[in-house]
C-alpha cells in the first residue's frame, strides 16, 4: 500500500516490547505515546537519504486501534516529524496542550458495562441480536428482566453501535484490555473493589442476588498446561466451544508462539461466570503469578496478563501446582462505570444535575504504555477515520477528537485540517479475523475497511501536497449514537449508500420453491468516483456467488433487481455488496471502496 502511494513505510515498537515497561523510559507516558515513534521518524529519513539519495520530502503517521490512539499525539507533540495524520479507531480525554497526563479513557470504563450485559443476558442475546438485525422488531428489550433491560440501556447511552449487538458476545481485545490492566485498577483503586461487596450504593451489598450466583472462589490443581500448538493438534479442542480459541491459537502459531503456554485445565471449579476470573498460581515455580481468562471452554482457561505475566502467561507451570480461582474482581468491574464518571458526556445518564447517582471513585490512569491525553493542537493535516460499528472503540471516540480539535483550533481551523470520515457497517478488525454468526457469514454484514484506509491516505497526501480538499461525513450524535444521513449527496463521505430490499420491504415471508424480488440501490457521493461491482449473497455463507455484470464503473448510481428462490425452510439475510471506486475502474485490485446491506427472508 505505502509504496502504491510512492513512499516508504518505518514501523516502530514505540519504546516496549509487549506489556513490559522500558527500563530506562520508566512510567513516562510521552516516551510510549509519541517520543519513541518521532525518533524512529526522524531516524528513517537520515536513512532513506543514503537509500534513496535524498530524504523524503513529506512524511505520514497512520495507525488503527493503538495506532490510532497515538497517532494524533505524534502529530500534535512532534511536528517537526510528520506533516499528516491519518489515525482510524483512536480514542481518549482531551487536556492542554504540550500535556504529559496519562490517559484515563472512557472506553475501559464503558467495556465493564458491556461484559455486565454479556454476563446477565448470557443465552437471551441471541433474541436481542434478532431484534436489530434487519427485519427485526427493533426493540431489543423484549423479554428481558428489569436489570437487564436497566444495563443494555446503560450500555446504549454509553456509546455501544447499535446493530452490533452479536459483538457483545465475542469480545477480543476487550477483554484482552481487562486482563491488561486489572492488577493495575486493583492497585489504584482497592478500595472499590472491597466496597463493591461491604459497603451501602454497590451492587455487590445491596442486591447480592444479582452476583453471588456467578461466583467462584477456589483452590484447586492444574491437571496440564496447554500450549498454542496443543489447540491446534489435540482431538479435544475440535468441538464448537473451542472454535474461535482455535481460529486464534492458529494465527499466534503462524506468528512463531505455538510454543507459548497460554492455557491450563483445572478441574472442580464450579458453575460459576469463567470470563475474566483471575488464576493466581500459589505453589510451584510460577507462585504470585497473577492471569486473567479471556477465553475459556469446559475445564480449560486460556489468559493473559500484565508486563512479566503477559510475556511467561504459565511458563514454568507443572501439573499439580496449585492456583487459586477468584472472579470477585471481575463481578465487581462489571459495575465499575456506575462508580468512576468522567467528565465525558457520554456518562450523563449516571447523574442528575450534574452530581452523580452512585458512590464516586477516581477514574484511574491507564498503562503508561497508552501515551498521553490529546490536546486536538496540531499543525498540518489529519483525517481521523471511525467506524460505525466499532465495537471495540466506540462512534463516540471519533466525536470526541472532533470536538477537541473545534475547541483548540475554531471553527476555521478544524475545517482547514481535520476531517472526518465514517465507514458504515465496519468492525475494529476485518471481517475474516471475527466469527461468523451461525447461518450469516460475517463479511455478509461487515465489510474491510482496509481500502477506504488507502483511499483516505491517498486523500491526505492529496490535501497536504496539493492543497485538494478531501470530504468528510456528515453525521448526528444523538443518545451515544452516530446516525449518518440516508442520502448520498447528505452523507457525503467516499463510501456507497446502498439498500436492499425483498417484496419492497426489509423483510418477506415466501414458501419453499417461491420467487422472491431483491432489489439494490446504491449510490456514491459526490467526488468519490463511480460503482464498479454489485454481487449478491442469498443463503449467508459469505461467497457472493451472483454478480450484475452490466455494472461497469460508468454511473454513480444504480438501481437493481432479481427474483431468487429457497429449497429449504429458514431464515436468510439476502446481502447486496457494492464497491466502488474514485477512478470507477473495475478491474481496480485495490482502493475498492466497499459496503453492504441485507434485507430479511422467512422460508416456510
């Protein structure tokens, strides 16, 4: 990609090597966030002007998830080292400029409400899914007790996207980010967690009921220590329960850990809620080793943990060693937003008139390893891109940044060096690496948005080199929620606006051997080229085996139609994928702008 764009790419380890803290860059938030990064900047241009005769004459920061947490730090902290940014899925507070505060973070606040409702909700998700996926009742409180519907509303009004309530679910570097960081909340903030269960205002003392049942609380053996390369090889982890640690213990293998020992198997720990309960060995050469389950499945816990942990996980574990099982850290997170607000407005329906509702906590800092907060002062250019159905960093960190950068610069100085772009039904990562909901293939309802990134850093090298403005999104941020316009000239944006639908509406009921009309319209915004391909996916196995061959890059915007028939009884999503492209070139390999959008059929 970097060198479709003529330059070159330096990437940089930022100053660590996992979770472990750089000797002599201490705790200095500056160093992680930013000082690292522009010195390896600055560094490869001395380079490049031995290999390329000359050193590069503008240079860009990009990065997603991470990398667009810190992107915009590098470019407001080291000017002298980039002349754009280009930051997809960043997030965090805002302070002054030139600040060295570690960042507090809303989302690691908001993620303990998310596993709350995972907890709580356990198999009545899947109603909940149904009712926002398209042709559903649109309320997905049906059914649900009086808490449950109190904590998905929480949820909601805390940013979660809507229409991706599958991810709640099937949490990845979510839950990753709690094994990450809580020794580090159970350090700055023991005391909630001894009040959660012992003090009047917390869950924990008032309603026991509502977390007692998920409790575990044991000591007991290892019977074997399981290795990455062991998931991958041993008949007993091919059952269902084990498919998404599989698909992940795969990818860690391909990256040269098989050999990592990243689970145990301990026996006789109880029905208790597994997700997030902390192992801490208590004999053997690992003793005071603390981890945390991300993922688990029938008497296997696979964890991560913090600095040495995360590196070792159970290295040096034998069978026998003794560990003790604990989750009364976990159940107490997951009420962890009630009792630490920011001044973020995404926390307001935890007060009332501005004082909070709950007992109070200081919001800790996170890792040091996160860089600082963002002050939204900045010279050059930088087009910040989120995704709408982000479900690891939420809508609301895209509105953030873009409201910090209005109150540093004005009105006039956000429109000459900020953008804004949202890329409709896109996940924190690409479709292939999330799994797929039983009968819908993922990449039958998300898309990759790895093009509109290369399209938006072509963009940007455009804005910075040749003065060409690029388009933002217009949108409305409405109770934690992006709502983007329904038209494209609205919208704006490089992506297409496409909907389907069956019967001329979003759902249809048919019999078995029944034609059922499908139609599709698209169309791509102003300056953003022309729609290159259309193709369709009937049954929800991802393969998209129909495509309109009359769409050849010509027109802007089309409206399309076919019947298609069912053999068998069911519920399908019909799913239209669109591309499109600035130079409306069909046999483009890349910059393939792409979006989707699914109508519901019930076969009987």
């Amino acid at each position: 990609m970097c060198f479709r764009l003529g330059g070159y790419m330096i990437e940089s380890n930022q100053g660590h090597i996992g979770d472990e803290i750089d000797e002599k860059g201490g705790e200095d938030p500056t160093l992680y966030g930013h000082r690292a990064s522009a010195e390896v900047a600055r560094f490869s241009k001395f380079v490049a002007a031995q290999v390329y005769g000359a050193a590069p004459h503008h240079s860009y920061v990009f990065g997603g998830s991470g990398g667009g947490r810190r992107s915009p730090l590098c470019l407001e902290n080291a000017p002298d080292a980039w002349d754009g940014a280009l930051p997809f899925m960043g997030g965090g507070d805002i302070a002054e400029p030139g600040n060295t505060k570690r960042v507090k973070g809303a989302q690691n606040i908001s993620f303990a409400t998310m596993f709350n409702v995972q907890r709580i909700l356990g198999a009545r998700l899947t109603s909940v899914v149904d009712a926002m996926a398209p042709g559903g009742t649109g309320d997905p409180f049906n059914g649900l007790s009086t808490h449950e519907r109190e904590e998905l509303a929480s949820l909601y009004r805390q940013g979660f996207p809507r229409h991706d309530e599958f991810m709640i679910g099937e949490q990845m570097g979510q839950i990753w980010l709690w094994s990450a960081t809580a020794d580090m909340l159970y350090e700055q903030d023991r005391e909630y967690f001894e009040n959660f269960w012992t003090k009047p205002g917390y869950v924990g003392h008032d309603q026991p009921g509502l977390v007692t049942g998920d409790v575990i609380d044991t000591t007991r053996k290892v019977e074997r220590v399981i290795t990455v390369q062991d998931v991958i090889d041993m008949p007993d982890f091919l059952a269902p329960e084990y498919a998404d640690i599989r698909s992940m213990a795969v990818r860690r293998a391909a990256m040269g850990q098989g050999d990592v020992a990243f689970g145990v198997e301990v026996k006789g720990v109880g029905a208790g809620y597994r997700l997030g309960v902390g192992l801490r060995m208590v004999s053997g050469k690992a003793t005071g080793r603390q981890l945390y389950c991300t993922e688990f499945g029938g008497d296997s816990f696979f964890c991560d943990g913090r600095g040495e942990a995360n590196i070792l996980r159970f290295g040096d574990v034998k069978p026998g060693d003794e560990v003790h099982v604990d989750n009364h850290r976990y159940l107490a997170y997951c009420y962890w937003a009630r009792h630490h607000l920011l001044d973020d407005h995404i926390f307001d329906s935890f007060r009332l008139d501005g004082a909070a509702i709950y007992p109070q906590h200081t919001a800790p800092d996170q890792s040091s390893l996160m860089g600082v907060a963002y002050s939204g002062q900045y010279k050059g250019k930088l087009i910040w891109v989120h995704h709408t159905l982000d479900s690891s960093l939420w809508p609301p960190q895209g509105v953030v940044y873009a409201r910090a950068v209005e109150q540093a610069q004005g009105a006039e100085g956000a429109a000459g060096r900020f953008r804004l772009r949202w890329t409709e039904n896109a996940e924190h990562v690409p479709p292939a690496i999330l799994p797929n909901r039983p009968g819908r293939a993922t990449n039958t309802w998300l898309v990759d948005y790895q093009p509109v990134i290369e399209q938006s850093l072509k963009d940007l090298v455009g804005w910075v080199e040749q003065g060409t403005e690029p388009a933002g999104t217009a949108y409305k941020y409405q109770d934690g929620q992006v709502v983007l316009p329904a038209t494209a000239a609205e919208r704006g944006g490089i992506q297409a606006v496409v909907t389907v639908s069956t019967n001329g509406s979003v759902k249809a009921e048919a019999r078995v051997g029944e034609p059922v009309n499908l139609e599709v319209h698209a169309e791509v915004p102003p300056r953003a080229g022309a729609i290159i391909s259309v193709s369709w996916d009937f049954e929800g196995n991802g393969t998209y085996p129909f495509r309109h061959e009359d769409v050849d890059g010509s027109a802007r915007e089309v409206k399309l139609s076919l019947t298609h028939t069912y053999d068998t009884p069911g519920t399908y999503f019909a799913a239209a994928l669109v591309c499109s492209h600035r130079d409306g070139d069909p046999r483009a390999s890349s910059r393939r702008i792409p979006n989707v959008a699914r109508a519901r059929i019930v076969v009987t």
